[in-house]
C-alpha cells in the first residue's frame, strides 16, 4: 500500500520495529483487544479499516484486512446486540 501511495517507510526489519518497544511493556495488550474485553467498540474502522479505503482508492486489492475487518465488526456486533 505504501509503495502504491508512493510513502516511503524506513524502518528497518518490521518485526524488531514492533517488538522493541513492545517488549518494554510485557503486560501489556492491544487496545482493540482492551476494548473488546470492555464490551466497548473498537477503532477497526479508524485503523485497520483505513486500508481497504486506501486501496480501493488506489486500485489495490487489500482481501486480508478487508476479512480481518470484517470479522472484527461481525464480533462487535454480537456483543453490542
């Protein structure tokens, strides 16, 4: 998506860029996972919803977040119902 929308990234191996300031904080969750556990709505649709918007504009197929997507709002909506 990036190289599509001609940004450029610079951060090295992105795995270590996760896991290097991931691991100062062991106990720590993702928010979305916070949110879930709080019965609360997520910001799928700020974040991880933001690539499919990016890609349809771009004319790049994004089917893996439009699914990760997806399932996320399905599970919101069970238990917000």
């Amino acid at each position: 998506m990036a190289k599509a929308a001609n940004v450029r990234l610079n951060v090295g191996d992105p795995i270590e860029h996760i896991r290097k300031p991931g691991g100062k904080i062991p106990d720590a969750r993702p928010a979305m996972l916070l949110d879930y556990n709080a019965g609360r709505r997520s910001e799928v649709d700020a974040i991880d919803g933001a690539i499919p918007r990016l890609g349809k504009s771009l004319g790049v197929p994004t089917p893996v977040n439009e699914t990760v997507v997806g399932i996320i709002r399905a599970r919101e909506r069970r238990m917000l119902a």
